[in-house]
C-alpha cells in the first residue's frame, strides 16, 4: 500500500492555494505544520514577531482542519519536538511513511540549504516546488539581471507593470508617468493623523500563543502588550478593507511623512500579511487598481501602493537570490563600528530616533521611511558593521524575513553591495528629517545647528561619511556635485564638521545585550 503524500507546511506558507497544496487530494494527503525552537531562536526575534507567527500558524491549521484536511500540528511545547524543520520531518516520515514529500522552496536562504538535502536524506521521493505567490520566478529576474551592473528597481519595475498589465491600457501606462513618486513627498501638515485602523483583539489561541512566548522567550526583545496584528486571513482581509476603504487616498501624498506618536499613519500595515501568505500580493494590487478605476483613490497612491508591491518586493525578493550567499558578507565601505546600545533600549536624546526605536519596541513595526531615513540612515553615517544591522532589523520587525530584510538593509540603506541595488547612499542630513517630519521640535538638539553643543548629530555625521567615502562617491553622478560645497567650506569649517562627528562617536556605547546574537555567532 503506497504511502500518503507529505506537505509540509512553514509558518510563511499560510495559504490554501501554496502549490504544494493545490492539486493534492484530501484523502491523500498529510499536512505537517512544525513550531522548531531552531526557527524561533536562530536570532532572538521580538516577541510580537514569534506570537504572530505560532498564532497565525495555529489558526491556519484549524482552517485546514474545518476545510477536511489532515493536520500533523506540532507545537513547540510537544514533549517529543524534535527542535528542527529536517528533524521533524525525519520524525513525521517514520509517522507516516509518506511516498513522497511535495514542499514549496522555502523564502530563505538558511532553510532552503537544508531543505536541498532532504532529498537525499529521505526514503521517498521529494518534490521542491517553486513558490508561485511571487509575480517573478528567480530565473526571470537572474535573467534580467544578466549582464547588468546596477540593478535599478524602476526598469524592473516597468518589466512587471507590463507582465501583470496593472495600471496599463495596452501598451500605455496609466497617466503618461511610469512613477509619480514627485507628487509623492508632502511633510507633514500640522496635526496630521490617519483613521485610526481596525486592531484584532488576540483571541484564546492567540493568547495561549502570547503566554507561551512570555514564558519561553522572555529574554528576547520587544513587547507583548499592544499585539493587535491580524492573525487570520479573514482579519487580513478586513484590514486591507479598511486600508482601501479609507487610507489609501492619502497613502501617496504622505508615504515618506513622519510624525512622533502616529505610528501607522496612511500605510497599509499589510506586510506581515502579505509576508505570511495571508494575503495575496496580486490581489491587493488589483484592488488597489480598482479604487483609483472607481475615482475612489488617486492615480499617485495607487501607483505608489502598486509600486511598493510588485517593483520593491519583487525586486528584493529577485535581489536576494541573485545575490547571495555574498550579500550577507558584503561590506564595500567598510564600515567597522558596532551597532549603539540605544537600538535596543531607545535611549537617546535624538527624538527621531527614540520614537521608532519606541514604535519598533511597542509594535514590532516601524513604517518605511522611518527604517530608511532615520534607524539606517544614522547607521549609515555611523559606519556600523552591516552584519550588526541585519541582526537588529531581521530580529525587530514582524514582518521580517532575511529575503526582504537583507536587501534592504545591506544595499538598500547601507551601501554595503557597493551600488548594485542604490544609484546612491540614502545619506541624509538632519535638514531632510526636519523636513518630513514634526521630531525637531521635540529634540533636545537642532537641526539647523551644524556643528559643536546642541548641534543635530545627523548635520556633522554626514559630512563625515562624505569626507570617509570622498573617494568612491565623488565620482557618483547623482550625489559627486556635493563636494563642490565641502570645498568652499573652507578647512575650519570642515574641522569642526568633523571633530563634532567624532566627538560625538565617541559617546556612543556599543550594543552589550547580544540580543541579536545569531546561533551560527
Ligand atoms: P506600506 O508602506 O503600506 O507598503 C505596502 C507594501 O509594499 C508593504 O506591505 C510591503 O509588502 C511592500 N514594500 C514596501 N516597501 C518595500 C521594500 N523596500 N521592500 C520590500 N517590500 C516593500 N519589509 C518587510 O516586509 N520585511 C522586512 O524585513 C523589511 N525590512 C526593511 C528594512 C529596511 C532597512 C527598510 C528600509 C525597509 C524594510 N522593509 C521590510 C520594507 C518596508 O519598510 C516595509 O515593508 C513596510 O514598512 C511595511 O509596512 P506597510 O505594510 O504598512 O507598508
Ligand atoms: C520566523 C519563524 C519562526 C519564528 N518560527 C517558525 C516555526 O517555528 N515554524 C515555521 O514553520 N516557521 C517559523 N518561522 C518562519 C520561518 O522562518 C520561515 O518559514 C522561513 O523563513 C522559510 O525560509
Ligand atoms: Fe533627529 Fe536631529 Fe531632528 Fe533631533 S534635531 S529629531 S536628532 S533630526
């Protein structure tokens, strides 16, 4: 009697329509769903981020159950839990002596070398399918790629507007602009504030969930208090609703705004869904595009929502694959500082920086100008060390996994690939930040002050670094003109830049809580 068919499930595969479900049948079939200590601890993610993960896989199981499916569910807490995705399925193949295993490719590179050896590991035949959820398969991307020695977002980005046919009418793009991104960089007006949106209250699961990671995880970052994420697809789906319904209209006009205390503002806060399988990302696109069809939405948010969907997702996710395993090595400017104590503790006179600090800790969310043009933009011109980086941002954020975090981190904000990802540094005085947001007015320091006490550190940081890389970015086209004005300055002028920038360097305290600490060191 040949076996059932195996279908192991990881905790970003919550969908009924992963293809290593679809076209399985029910009574044939054996769904495996594994909560591994390895998972949970190869770095110590925040709290929220292993409660999401444990809630959402649990409810995911139920809804496979009520759906008639069978559900091998094994809880961290199992007395017998092998601690392992490869030790549990050795565990489940003894169980149920499948004749084949059929999984989709795992989103990270750490767990698909071990899963490239299940099929020598393992009595019966293994099927490693590509994981389809993703509008570009990796070989179309490493085919774009070939041959190029910058990867810019934008063309790609035009490659899947044409292959999904989103925001084209033929072979015209909607409006007569590929990107309205210009219309798309209002500061924040006095007293701006968003709908508030729909915040799911953890049900029994979900709290069994919680009592679980404060037991077991309790020496991992972040807290537990404001979980609201949602943890179904239904509850996805009604916070996407609620996005449509009504924050997308300003979603555009404020994407890169920042005001302290309104964590959310008009994004969508859809990426742990998204990132989790419980939505799908051509879905939200197409409902993106029917707002702006139906005059419900404007023609620069829907363009930007799209945008962030199916050019920068896609695009890292393309990124990541091509790139690795150097990209998580890859350090081209050297930086050699360790990451500041007050990442974790957020305690730092610099208001911008506490309140994402603070939102990262509350809410295992910070929004994406916020990581871009605060949290790395200070860890750019600080020089601190990308593998320090990494850590912190793939153990903070909900929605982090290394496919997306690491492109992000490493090239997009760091520069660390040298310009493959960024024409650019994303390297920002603290004009910009008093530009775009309400922090200033709170700081203890200006940021119209250059140099010497109260002086903003962005304002003698950024000369620093320009000054540290003059030898790599003069020659930049899009940022090389800025050397012109550092000349004129005059040598005085440049010593204080630079003995402020040191000064305060040196009153920086290095990181002790090994909160990120990764198994591997
Ligand atoms: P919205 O602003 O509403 O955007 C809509 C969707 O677009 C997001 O849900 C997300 O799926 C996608 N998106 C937007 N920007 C990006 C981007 N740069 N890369 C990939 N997808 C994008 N996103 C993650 O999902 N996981 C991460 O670990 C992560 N790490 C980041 C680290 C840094 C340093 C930076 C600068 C960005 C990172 N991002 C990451 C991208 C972005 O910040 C988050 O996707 C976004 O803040 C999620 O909130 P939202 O759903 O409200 O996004
Ligand atoms: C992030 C995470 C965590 C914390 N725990 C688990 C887990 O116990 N079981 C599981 O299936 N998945 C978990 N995940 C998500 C996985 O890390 C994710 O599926 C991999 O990134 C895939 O490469
Ligand atoms: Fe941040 Fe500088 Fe503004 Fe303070 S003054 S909030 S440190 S940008």
């Amino acid at each position: 009697m040949p076996g059932p068919v195996l279908v192991p499930i990881l905790g970003d595969q919550l969908s009924r329509q992963i293809a290593s479900i679809r076209g399985c049948a029910k009574d044939d079939t054996i769904i495996l769903m594994m909560e591994v200590w390895d998972e949970a601890t190869y770095v110590k993610h925040h709290k929220q981020k292993i409660a999401l993960i444990f809630s959402a896989m649990r409810h995911f199981a139920d809804e496979l159950r009520e759906a008639g499916w069978t559900v091998d569910y094994v809880k961290l807490d199992d007395k017998d839990n092998a601690g392992s995705f490869t030790g549990e399925l050795a565990r489940a193949v003894e169980d149920h002596a499948p004749r084949l295993i059929r999984v989709v490719e795992a989103g990270e590179w750490r767990v698909r070398q071990d899963m490239e050896q299940w099929p020598d590991k393992f009595p019966c035949d293994v099927q490693i399918l590509r994981d389809d959820r993703f509008i570009c398969p990796q070989p179309e991307f490493d085919e774009w790629a070939e041959g190029r020695t910058e990867l810019r977002m934008e063309f790609f980005y035009r490659e899947m507007r044409r292959k999904t046919g989103l925001l084209m009418d033929g072979n015209r793009h909607e409006g007569g602009e590929w990107n309205y991104d210009s219309e798309n960089r209002q500061p924040p007006k006095e007293g701006l504030a968003a709908p508030e949106r729909p915040k799911f209250e953890p049900d029994q699961i979900t709290q069994q969930v919680i009592e679980l990671v404060e037991d077991r995880f309790r020496d991992h970052f972040g807290s537990l208090e404001k979980f609201e994420w949602p943890v179904t697809r239904e509850e996805a789906e009604d916070a996407a609703d609620a996005f449509f319904a009504e924050r997308i209209e300003c979603f555009g006009p404020y994407q890169d705004a920042m005001v302290a205390g309104e964590d959310d503002l008009f994004h969508s806060m859809l990426s742990t869904s998204l990132n989790l399988g419980l939505l799908d990302p051509l879905d939200l696109c197409h409902r993106a595009e029917q707002a702006y069809r139906d005059g419900k939405a404007p023609l620069n948010s829907v363009e930007g929502f799209i945008r962030q969907i199916i050019g920068w997702r896609e695009y890292v996710r393309g990124f990541y694959w091509n790139q690795m395993p150097h990209l998580q090595t890859a350090n081209e400017l050297n930086a050699q500082r360790g990451l500041p104590e007050f990442y974790w503790t957020g305690e730092t006179d610099m208001a911008c920086l506490a309140d994402c600090i603070r939102s990262t800790r509350d809410n295992a969310h910070a929004h994406h100008i916020q990581r871009l043009m605060v949290l790395g933009n200070f860890a750019l011109l600080a020089g601190i060390i990308p593998r320090d980086v990494q850590d912190w941002f793939l153990v903070v954020y909900a929605d982090a996994y290394e496919w997306v975090e690491l492109p992000n981190v490493s090239a997009m904000i760091l520069y660390a690939d040298g310009g493959k990802l960024a024409s650019k540094p994303y390297a920002a005085s603290g004009n910009y930040i008093n530009k775009m947001s309400n922090y200033c007015a709170g700081c203890a320091y200006s940021p119209t002050k250059k140099t010497g006490d109260g002086a903003c550190p962005f304002n003698p940081l950024y000369w620093h670094f320009m000054h540290r890389h003059r030898d790599r970015l003069e020659k930049n086209r899009r940022i090389g003109r800025i050397y012109a004005n550092w000349d004129r300055m005059g040598s005085e002028k440049q010593r204080d830049y630079l003995r402020s920038a040191d000064r305060f360097l040196d009153t920086l305290t290095q990181a002790r809580s090994g909160w990120a600490r990764r198994k591997d060191g």
